[in-house]
C-alpha cells in the first residue's frame, strides 16, 4: 500500500481538495458551493482514506477515532477559501517553479487546502497504524473565512468530551502560532434628513455626521500597553456607505463600519463599550446608533506550555525537525477555543504572505513535512498528560 504521506500521494489529495471551489459569499457557512465540497468532496476523499464521520447541523464534517483512555485532541481543517477575485485558472491546480523548488498553485493552497491535504493524509496514517493512546476529533468546518465563531461553537456542542487540546489547521509558514489579536467589528449607522443638495439647509447631513463619527473615535483612548510580539490595540474604518443613491441629494443615511483588533487579555465587551460610550457623548443634529458585528477572540498560550511541548517532542521523538513559533495579527477561531478552556494553536504549511493573492501557491516540500508533523503528533499525544 502507498505510504499516505507520500509526496505524490499527498500532492494529488491536496490537487483535488484545490480543483473543487468552495468560495466565501455574502452567504457564509450556508453557501451552497461550500456545502457540496465538504459533503461531495471532503467527505468522499476521507470514506477513500478510511475514515468515516457525519455531518451537524451547519454541515461541518466531524469524525472521531482512537480510545479516551489519553489526551483528547481536536485537528480542524477549513473548507471556506477567498474568491477567485483576480486569480486566473485558480481553481486549475498546477505544480509550478518556487525559486528553485516546486509548489502547487491554486486558490486555498496555501491557506485552507494544502494543509487540509496534510492533516487528511495524516490521520488516515495514524489511525490505519492503530497506534493512537487518545482520543482525536477530525473536523471539516464550513468556516474559513468568515470571522466569526459560529462554526467551531457547533462542533464543540456536537462533542461528548471537551478535547484538551486543538491544532487548527492553516498555512502559517510552518510554525505554531502562539498568539494572535483578536476582533470586534462594528457599524456606527448616522440618520439624518435628506434634501436637494440645491437646498442644503433643508437637510440634516449624515455624511457630515459620519465626520464627527470619525473625530470621535479618531481621540478615543485605546489600551496603553503593548504587547511584545503583537503590538498595540488598533482601530480601524474599513467601509463607509451612505443613501439614498440619487443624485444631487444630501445623504440621510451613513453607515460606517469599524475594525478594532484586541489585544490577549482584552474582553470584546469591554472594549466595545468604550466605543459605545464615545458614540453616546455625540448630540444632534443627527441620531447616531452602535450595531455590532462579528467578534473573535485573542489568543495567546505559553512557549513551554503543554502544547507546543506536545508538538516539539512528538517531532524530536521521531527524528523531525521542530517548528518554529510566531504571533499573528490576524484572527480565527484558536481564541475561542482557548476562552472554552481548550489549549489551542494555528499550524499548518503555506505561506501566509499569499493568501488571497493571484500567486496563492503550498510548497511541496513544506506540504509533505507537515503531514509528517501531525502524523507524529497524532501518535505520540497519548503519551503526555495535558
């Protein structure tokens, strides 16, 4: 039988889960082209690899082996990838020159797929050989780029026992993630009263209002500390829009939305009521009201902490060469697995420099030696204690 973490092997599971879209809308979880690949893609590929599982009530794909007599561990893929946008053929994947080196291309390489390809490829290997101590959740979320926690929050209820520890699997260059922001976003919606602009006079202008919006929240005090890796708390507008769409007419509705990006430790209702009361000190002519919208949490766990000393002596123990650590600015869903008491990391191959990019593309070397990182990881976590 064909090792599972062959190269060839691996390349052509990771050239499939490539081949089939599964894009991010304005639908989500829900869209259909993310549902049918994880239901007549994914789940195929895992039935072919010998594993089986079922399907909760968002469609996210859940497969559970080994004994619970050791450590519980939770291995989650994503299915959801970044539009085609201006990425030609990229749902064509090829091997392509990588200074030197080869690499597959596609959209969700480097992201979701190529380490989807190696955590499939690993599990199958690890329960084939029957040598697991513990117990291990598979999942294939319907998240992946949605920014929110909705998905992981159901897979977690479809579970009889709370994993002790969870390796989220995404290009990260290679490394374990020890931290990463996390993030509130917010809508401030200004109402006023429209007009002809002819007659400005007449009008209560809500994009003048959205300038004070601006004012207000540019003088707001964020969290003075630093954090050593991660930097300051940041706040950021990332979309401004404003009706009726006619012209010569004053504006009696702006919508501005705001990206702040928390620090670990940093409660999201705190900050956000911070915000909140900012927007409140505000006074007519025109009414001002906080939505709120999707939040993550931050992440951070210790360097020498069971995790990351899980994953180092697992790749000592079988002569691989640990990875390395770093922090991330960005957000998914490791912060609310560790807000739940579950020890958590990112960790995966593919650069993260290219995600969403037309040159999105996983190094096959880097796809093959982090399917060989999970595989001993996989075998060797019934070994310690969390």
């Amino acid at each position: 039988m064909t090792d599972m973490l062959d190269e060839t092997r691996l390349v052509g599971l990771a050239k499939t889960l490539v081949a089939r879209p599964s894009q991010q809308t304005d639908r989500m979880e829900a869209e259909p082209e993310v549902q049918d690949f994880i239901r007549d893609c994914a789940a195929p590929l895992l039935r072919e690899l010998g594993l089986t599982g079922g399907f909760d009530r968002m469609g996210n794909w859940i497969g559970r082996f080994g004994s619970g007599k050791g450590p519980s561990l939770l291995l989650v893929t994503y299915a959801m990838t970044h539009p085609a946008a201006a990425m030609s053929e990229a749902f064509v994947p090829r091997i392509v020159d990588d200074g030197g080196a080869l690499a597959l291309r596609g959209r969700g390489a480097a992201e979701q797929k190529g380490a989807m390809a190696a955590a499939f490829a690993a599990v199958a290997k690890a329960v084939a050989a029957g040598r697991m101590n513990g117990e291990l959740t598979l999942a294939v979320s319907s998240a992946g780029e949605t920014g929110r926690h909705d998905a992981i929050k159901v897979i977690l209820a479809e579970l009889d026992r709370r994993p002790d520890f969870a390796i989220l699997a995404l290009g990260t260059g290679s490394r374990v993630s020890l931290g990463n922001k996390g993030r509130i976003d917010f809508d401030v919606v200004v109402r006023g009263r429209s007009a002809h602009s002819s007659t400005p006079w007449l009008a209560v202008d809500a994009i003048a209002g959205a300038r004070r919006v601006f004012d207000a929240l540019d003088s707001l005090t964020l969290p003075d500390r630093n954090h050593p890796a991660l930097g300051g708390a940041t706040l950021t507008p990332t979309s401004i829009q404003s009706g009726p769409r006619a012209t010569h007419t004053i504006q009696d509705l702006a919508r501005v939305t705001f990206d702040r990006r928390l620090l670990p430790g940093e409660s999201p209702d705190e900050a956000l009521a911070t915000v909140r009361a900012a927007i409140a000190g505000l006074a007519g002519p025109q009414t001002f009201a906080l939505e709120q919208g999707p939040f993550m949490y931050p992440a951070e766990i210790a360097e020498d902490g069971p995790l990351v000393t899980l994953i180092r002596a697992a790749h000592e123990r079988v002569g691989l060469v640990p990875p390395g650590t770093f922090y991330s600015h960005g957000a998914l869903d490791a912060g609310y697995l560790i807000a739940q008491g579950i020890e958590a990391t990112m960790w995966g191959p593919g650069a993260m420099e290219l995600f969403h990019t037309e040159h999105e593309r996983v190094s096959l070397a880097e796809l093959t030696t982090v399917a060989r990182g999970y595989q001993a990881v996989l075998t060797h976590a019934g070994r310690v204690s969390p």
